[in-house]
C-alpha cells in the first residue's frame, strides 16, 4: 500500500486496519502454534515490565526503563532470528532476552544493581545490555 503525505510517498505494509479487521494476503505465514508461542510472549514480557516497574517504584529495582507498549517489537525481532544468531540488545528489550531464553530472576538481579544478572547463560547468544 501506497499512502501519500505531504510531498512524500510512503510505502508501508498494513495487516490489520483500523477495525481490527486482518487483510489474509499480509498475513505472516506463521503457524498456529508459533502465533501462540509469541502471544504467550507478549504477555510474559508485560507481566515482567510490570513487576519490574512495581519493584522500581518501591526502591528495589534501580533506574527501570518500561517496555510497555513495545511487547510485539521485541518479541517480533527476537522471534524471526535465528538460535544461532547473536544479539546486541538495547535497554528496552527484556522481551528479547525472555524468548531467547534468559531466566527472569537475572534480568531482575540486573535492573536491582548486581552485575552477575548479565551472566549470559551458555546458548542464549546474546550480549549484555547497551545503554
């Protein structure tokens, strides 16, 4: 689809519109299975943010950058690279480091100031976070 705004012509790809409605021939060829596995990762990305957030508020985490919002962008990334492949993640991409495979309990051990939270675990082929 081709949308024009001002002087420029934008190409862009749009699966849902305004209504929800899903346009078929857009739609990712993922399966059923995949589609719940992101899904499950979408909402274990939320309920990390949120508790971290509720830690930070109560002086037990550190500076916390949320992620609310931008569940679908990390889990989406991470989900269409390789095992294999090795990632760079930045500080808002805990649901990055959740599909790879990170536990939890380190991301947290990390936003609450202890350093041993970004011992990545053998397989996990990631870095530690870039600020």
């Amino acid at each position: 689809m081709e949308k024009s705004i001002g002087k420029f012509d934008v190409k862009f790809v749009q699966i849902l519109d305004e209504n929800g409605n899903c346009d078929e021939k857009e739609m990712p060829k993922l399966s059923s299975t995949d589609m719940k596995k992101i899904y499950e990762f979408m909402i274990l990305t939320r309920v990390f943010d949120d508790k971290a957030l509720k830690l930070q508020r109560q002086g037990r985490l550190g500076t916390y950058a949320s992620t609310l919002g931008q569940e679908a962008a990390n889990v989406g990334s991470a989900f269409a690279i390789g095992d294999e492949d090795l990632v760079f993640p930045a500080f808002r991409e805990n649901g990055v480091y959740l599909i790879r495979g990170m536990p939890p309990e380190l991301l947290y051990a990390y936003w609450a100031g202890d350093e041993r939270g970004m011992q990545i675990p053998k397989g996990v082929n990631m870095f530690t976070i870039s600020i």
